[in-house]
C-alpha cells in the first residue's frame, strides 16, 4: 500500500535516477528469486546443523490378540484373547560418518555465501539496465528539444520569407522550399516524441511499474568535463576483481565444490552409530489376579514392572557398493573441474567487458571533444549562412544545407555526450563505484 502510494505521488512529479533505481531494485522478479534461492541454503544449511543432534522418536502400538496367542503371564500358547499395549521412546546418534556432515555444512556455509554474491550480481546487471534507461530518456529527451528548435527555427524562416516573396525580394521557390523544410522539421519532432515515449515505456517496464502517461524524469546536471582515464586497462580490471561480486560468488562455488567432493569421499569411511532405546508394555491378561498375586497387575504397574532400556553401537564398513561411492566421487571431480572452467570464464568475460569498455571510454572522449569542435565550426556557418539567406543573397537550397548539417552536428553531439557519460560511468562502476546522477 505504501509503495503503491509512494508511485502515484512519484507519477505527478518527475522520478530521480535513485528512485528508478530503487523501485527497480525492490520489484524486480530476479533480484526477488536469488534472495528466494539464498533462503534456501539457509534452509538446508539448518537442516545439515540439525543432522549433527541425536535423533528422538517414540511410538506407541495396541494391539487385540485372539486366537492362538502367548499368554504373557505363563509365556505360554492360549487360545483365551486380550489386548495389549507397548511404548518406546528411541535415540540414534551419527558418531562418526567420515566427516560428511562438517564437510556438508562447510560446502552449505559458502553457497550462502556465494548466494549472497549472486544477488549483488543480479542487483548490479538491474542497475546498468537501469542506467542505460534512464540515459535513454534523457538523450531523447534532449533530441525532441533539438528537433523542436530547429521546427521553431524554420517556422520563423518561414514567416521572413513570405514577406521577402510578398515583398519580391524572393523567389517563391525559396518559400516552397522552406515550407518543406518545415514539414520536414515537424516529422523529425513527432519521430523524437515516439522515441521518447518508447523510452519512457523501456524504463518503466525496468522498474516493473504499469505504464503511465505522466512518467517523465528528472534531469539532473551533467558533468560534461573531458578527463582523461588516469588508471591503466590493467589496472582497472584488477580493481575490478576485488570489488565486483561475480568474481567473489565465482570462488565461493569453487570452494563449495571442493567441500561437495570431500563430502563424496567421506562415504568410503566407516560408520559409526550410538543407540538407545526405552521401552514397556501392558496385557489385559495379566490384569486377572491369580495364586501368585490375588489383586493382579494393572495398567501403571505392569508399565513400571515391564520398563526396559537398551544401548548400542554399530559400525558399518563399506565394502562393495555396486561402484555408487565411486560414480559419486567421479561425479564430484568432474563438476568440481566444470565450477573452476565457470570461474576461470566468469573472469574473463570481466576481463572483455572492462578491455571493451576502456577502449569505448577513450574513442568517446575523443569524438566527444571532436564533434564539439564540429558543431563551434558548423554554426559559425550557419549563421552566417543564415544573415545572408535573410538579406537574400543565398538561395534556400544553400540556405538548407546549411541548416541541416547544423541540425545534424546538434544531434551528433547530444548523442556523443551521452555516449561519453555513459561510458564513464560503465567504468566507474567496474571500478566498484556507484553510479549516481
């Protein structure tokens, strides 16, 4: 209720990047199943901790005898019926079983653990979707802006060539061309709105929330300063080995798996077991008095007279068993060489991802700082293109040349800053960083 309340609230006004990330965080399906399946090696971790305390049972059994029956006051055959009552109350205790217990719960302690790591795991991929989102909403949201200027621009161009052809200063072929230019504009705005709102609709779907017509986000300011990576590719993958939680959940299994294979072994070992056993019962033949004893044995008495105790031990040597000991230790050994070939592979797909990324940090800066460079030349062109246009001393096909390539560079650049933001912050993150706006 309160969550729900919290997003019509969040709906009226624009979201933040941490409550994207947060409401994403708290309702997405995978992150809620790894904690799920984490409960379950807790679960089993208690039960392993359990097999370690002696088990008790009791039972209890009534029987009718009729028929040919031992009479249990003469211990002898009779055909005269009674019923009879037993109870026992039993105890068993694992001495010894080649230490596959300690083992089991070793192996359960690190998939905890491990399961830990694998929600962190799971929480870091919502974050970089998350991210990639809401930078999405923002760069289209800057592209819509643009468009709209630019359908501002030739609108007002529009309105200055009419007079100049009303005046006859302009053919009116320029003013045709102008008008389609505006039409032009007028799509581009409709195709940024469309890709703004699939944006939208991407991130919501993201943060597991129902569509809303009245999403929008929060722009928050950009840190647009070109700065070099001052820390190697090397470097930072090694940061990244320690900080990033794939690598730690990889390791954790590995263990698990090593304690998986002890535990194999541990079934070539004897077994060795403590008993105990308390036990009593009652016969409605014995209630009868007799020579011997006049008033008879009723109920509590015969359970106190008749009360026995037993204690044992058993060893038991495995000697042949159909191979299983040994198919299981094979099983083992070969999945314990699959979990390393996994952690082995779970580093280097890290190792890709931060080569990759490092090497698309620096071609972002780079074009970054080029298409800046771009855009600073190509509206000094069209402003002065468009002073000579509006004195007609250009003609509107020159005119919109220039326009366009200015309207172009606008849009490379926004889209280059993002590109570089993002990047960045890729990088950082590898880096153990969290990513904030």
């Amino acid at each position: 209720m309160f969550l729900s309340l919290e997003m019509v609230n969040a709906q009226k006004n624009p979201w933040t990047f941490k409550q994207c990330l947060d409401t994403a965080l708290q309702r997405n399906i995978s992150v809620n199943q790894s904690r799920l399946t984490n409960e379950l090696n807790k679960t089993s971790l208690e039960q392993s901790k359990a097999n370690r305390i002696p088990g008790l049972s009791a039972s209890a059994n009534e029987a009718l005898n009729v028929g040919n029956n031992v009479d249990p006051i003469t211990n002898s055959f009779t055909t005269e019926g009674f019923h009879s009552t037993n109870f026992s109350v039993s105890s068993s205790y694992n001495l010894f079983n080649g230490l596959q217990n300690a083992n089991t719960i070793r192996q359960q302690r690190l998939n905890i653990k491990a399961g830990e790591y694998d929600v962190e795991k799971v929480k870091n991929d919502v974050t970089l979707n998350v991210t990639t989102g809401y930078l999405q909403v923002l760069f289209t949201t800057e592209i819509l802006a643009s468009a709209k200027k630019q359908a501002e621009a030739t609108m007002a161009q529009v309105d200055r060539t009419t007079k100049l052809v009303n005046a006859g200063k302009s053919p009116e072929s320029d003013l045709l061309q102008i008008q389609s230019q505006l039409a032009t504009d007028n799509l581009a705005v409709i195709t940024a709105q469309n890709q703004l709102d699939i944006a939208n609709i991407t991130l919501m779907q993201l943060m597991e929330i129902p569509i809303s017509d009245g999403f929008s986000v929060v722009a928050p300011a950009m840190d647009e300063t070109i700065t070099d990576i001052l820390l190697t590719n090397q470097q930072i993958y090694e940061k990244s080995l320690t900080v990033q939680p794939q690598i730690a959940g990889a390791a954790l299994k590995t263990n698990a798996s090593e304690m998986a294979l002890k535990v194999s072994e541990g079934a070539r070992y004897p077994r060795v077991t403590l008993g105990a056993n308390l036990n009593s019962n009652y016969a409605s033949s014995r209630d009868k008095g007799s020579e011997v004893n006049p008033e008879g044995n009723p109920f509590f008495k015969q359970m106190w007279s008749n009360m026995g105790q037993s204690f044992s031990m058993g060893i038991s040597i495995p000697i042949y068993s159909n191979r299983q000991i040994k198919s299981n230790i094979d099983r083992a050994k070969i999945n314990l060489a699959t979990i390393r070939l996994t952690e082995q592979n779970v580093k280097n797909v890290l190792r890709k991802s931060v080569e990759q990324t490092y090497t698309d940090a620096h071609a972002s800066i780079k074009k970054y700082d080029a298409v800046k460079q771009q855009l600073a030349a190509v509206e000094a062109v069209y402003q002065n293109a468009e002073k000579k246009f509006s004195v007609g001393v250009m003609s509107a096909t020159d005119f919109l040349i220039q326009k366009n390539n200015f309207a172009q560079s606008q849009s490379s650049l926004i889209q280059a800053k993002y590109d570089f933001i993002f990047k960045r912050k890729i990088l950082d993150f590898y880096q153990g960083k969290a990513i904030t706006f």
